[in-house]
C-alpha cells in the first residue's frame, strides 16, 4: 500500500475515532497523528508527543484499534510509536500554521490559545495523570468527606485545611484526590504553581542530591543541587505529597522534608498529603512532623459501598468508551469490594475476555472471565487465618501467642499482611483478632510489603496462600 492510499485509510479511521473518542483526547493527541505506513495488517502511527503515546496507549487503545478494524477488517491493527524527527518537522509546521493564522485571529483568540497551551505545560510539570480531575470522581459515603475537603482545598488553598491529611488503605482514590486537587487549581487559579509528587520519588531525588555534590566539595546539603532541589519544592504555592509513609525511618529525609514543611507553611502555601494510614499510626515518623500534619485537616476514605461500587465501574466502562452489560456491572460490584484498582483491573479483564473470545460483554462473559461463582462465601480473617496456618503448618492458636520462632513469627506477619490486602481491614481490628497491638501488626504489614518488592519467593507465596483461599 503506498503512503497515498495510507493517507487515505487513516484520513477514514479519524473520521470514526472523531465520533467515538471525546473531543479533548481527538483533539490534542489524535490529530497530530500521521500514518506512516501500513504492513502486515498494522497501520503504523506516528506522535510529535511522547505524552500522547502514553496516553492513547494506555487509555484509548482499544478505541483505535476498534476504529482500524471497522475500516480494514477484523484482523487489521495498529502501532502507535513516538518519532523525534516528526515531532521536529511537526512543531515546524505548527509554527507555519500559527504564523498564518495570526492575522486572522482576534487578541481574545490568541490570548486563548496561549492560555491551553500554557495550562498543558503546566499539567506536565506539575506531574500530573490527565485522567485524574474531580469531574471522574466516584463520590460514595465511604468518601464524600475526603472529597469535600480536597474540592474545598483546590477552591480556597491556604485558607481552611493546611495541611489536608488524606488517609485510607491502598486504592481507594487518595491518589486521585491529590491529582484532582492540582487539576483543578491549574485550570482555575493559573498563576499558582502546583507540584505532585510521591514520596519515594522525593526520597531518591533527595539521596542523589546528597551523593552528587559538586566536585571538590565535601559530601552534605550545601551544594549546588542540593540548593535547586529545594527551590523545587519550596518555591511553589501548593504541595501534593503521596505516600508520605515511605518516610519513616529515613531521618536525613525527614529533617529535610521537614524543612520543606515549614518553608511553605509559614509562607501560607497549601500542603496536601496522603497516607495509608494515620500519622499516628506511622512507628517512626518525627514528632515534629506528626505534630504539624495532625494540626490540620486529618480525613479518611474507607472501602466503598456496593452501590458506589456499581458506579465505580461504571464510570471507568464510561471512560474507556465500552458498554456493558447492567448484570457485568453488578457482577463485579459483587464479588470485588475492597478497592477501586480491584474494581478496574476485574473490569478490563473482562474486557480482554470479551475481545480474545469474540463475546459481547454479558454476565455470562464476566463469569468465564472472573470465576467469582459469586462468591457464595463471604471470605473472613478466620479463612484467612486458616488457610496461613495450614500452609506454614502451625495452628491458628501458634499464631494468636507470644511465640516468637522464625515460622511461626512469619506465618503470623504473612496473615496480617493478605487480612489489610484482601479484607482491607483497619490494623486496630487485625491487631485485636490476632491479639496483639496495633503497631506490631503495621510492622508486620511493612515487613512484607518490603520483602515483596524484592523477593520473589515471597511474591509466590502470597500467590499461592490466595490461590488456596479462592479454592
């Protein structure tokens, strides 16, 4: 197929994508597009934005694909890569195209387009997932305070709540709300600079600094990095701090972070924060710091409800474009109740099931996919308790006593940790089941999570205790 012919076929799959994709994403990522070839039933696509390669492919792939096949047959397909030389010839012709519109267009005009493209670069800087704004928010019961007070924050930051603390366990939306609240301030208060950051992404930057001092110096803060890396943090108006429990333990860091908190408190600059848990449930945080995120606002978001779970996926089909049927809704609502992240990931599965086997997307579908048999048995810590004990070989009693033995101590940390992961269950009741307190469960809970990162055979074992609980 030659690139005239190309041209053609992809002029055709925009006109379907333009009907199908929201006006915003067709607009800014899909236009600037162009078909380089076409081979092996691929249409190969080319973006001047490496951004835009993230997101439609992430977001909007089966959207595209969709578009190819309805105008090249069922096993056409498509490649989306970034190309550096398009991209140069693209911004050339993008200047072209400005410097001939300009004597046409009215000072509103031009003040408008300016206006987008600084509040794009803006979103970049500031870190920020274009998909998460409050407008996608599910809001439930288990989370209307946490919503109310991070929209109160993006609409008068530094007046109310500072620091808004922001708590609840992994994948309920605290990510979402920080990420919503610096949307919201970009696109309605530009002037003010916004930064989203994890934790962990602060820490490493920050150890870089510290290690990379400039040559000849001896090794400390006092360098020229060091001093940019603090500019970074301290010079802007509002601070979305993730996962701040990565922090504990790290002392350099918390003095440091700490340093950063105060610059902008008494600067009257907003600071938003999230955690998995309360500051006074994070062992070996500074007092200094527990003390000033405990001052402001401390809000929590619990596991959502079954009604708001419904929602939930509905609003994620809604996003990606695909519809399904009521009951796959329900289904998953059902049988997936701890997190958002559970939510989605059922509901893609579901939606590669559908795509790999050629089926709609029905109840039956969702049942083959997901093998929940609706889960006729509500699962319970006793299960979970159980099924530890039966693998390690130890009893439940073993696990509930003082005894400190290397199998019994990991078979009691391997149960707290999949109780807080599969029932979502806060660490004061874990803590009472096993009896024992609250912080030798959160130990235990960091223990694991920190062996899993790195050792596999911990992985496979949490694999496999899951897998007996399933059965």
């Amino acid at each position: 197929m030659d690139i005239v012919e190309v041209t053609e076929v992809w002029k055709k799959v925009k006109q379907e994508l333009e009907n199908s994709l929201p006006e915003h994403i067709y607009n800014t990522w899909v236009m600037p597009l162009s078909a380089a070839d076409y081979e092996s039933d691929t249409l190969i696509l080319l973006s001047p934005h490496q951004m835009g390669v993230d997101i439609l492919r992430k977001n909007w792939s089966d959207g595209i694909k969709a578009a190819v096949r309805a105008i090249m047959g069922k096993n056409a397909n498509f490649s989306l890569k970034y190309d550096a030389d398009f991209a140069q010839k693209y911004v050339k012709e993008q200047k072209k195209v400005k410097a001939r519109q300009v004597a046409g267009q009215t000072e509103d005009e031009l003040k408008a387009e300016e206006v987008k493209k600084s509040l794009a670069q803006m979103q970049s800087s500031a870190n920020l997932n274009l998909n998460l704004k409050f407008d996608n928010f599910v809001v439930g019961d288990n989370s209307s305070f946490a919503y109310n007070a991070a929209f109160s924050v993006a609409n008068n930051p530094s007046k109310k709540f500072n620091p808004l603390f922001i708590y609840g366990a992994s994948g309920l939306g605290k990510t979402h709300l920080l990420q919503a609240i610096g949307h919201y301030i970009i696109f309605n208060k530009p002037e003010l600079r916004v930064r989203y950051i994890r934790m962990e992404e602060y820490f490493n930057e920050w150890m870089k600094c510290f290690m990379l001092n400039d040559a000849g110096k001896p090794q400390g803060v006092n360098n020229s990095m060091m001093r940019k890396f603090h500019q970074k943090f301290q010079n802007i108006d509002i601070l979305l701090m993730d996962d701040i429990q990565f922090i504990e333990s790290k002392m350099k860091t918390m003095e440091d972070f700490f340093s950063t908190f105060e610059a902008l408190y008494t600067n009257n600059k907003q600071i938003v924060i999230a955690s998995d848990r309360l500051p006074g449930d994070i062992p070996k945080l500074d007092n200094r710091l527990r003390t000033r995120f405990e001052m402001g606002l401390v809000v929590d978001i619990k596991p959502p409800a079954y009604e708001t779970r419904v929602e939930i996926v509905k609003s994620y089909a809604s996003e990606l474009g695909v519809d399904a049927e009521d009951s796959v809704y329900d289904y998953i609502a059902e049988n997936f109740s701890n997190n958002v992240r559970e939510l989605k990931g059922a509901f893609n599965k579901v939606c590669a099931y559908a795509e790999f086997m050629s089926t709609g997307l029905t109840l039956s579908t969702a049942q083959k996919a997901l093998n929940c048999d609706t889960q006729k048995k509500k699962l319970t810590i006793d299960m979970i308790a159980n099924s530890v004990a039966e693998y390690f070989d130890v009893t439940v009693k073993d696990m509930k006593s003082t005894a400190r033995s290397q199998k019994i101590s990991k078979a009691r940390q391997m149960a707290i940790y999949i109780s807080r992961d599969v029932l979502g269950m806060s660490y004061e009741s874990i803590g009472d089941y096993f009896e024992k307190k609250h912080t030798t469960v959160l130990y235990a809970y960091d223990q694991i999570s920190a062996k899993l990162k790195t050792d596999d055979s911990m992985q496979s074992t949490v694999d496999e205790i899951k897998s007996m609980l399933k059965s």
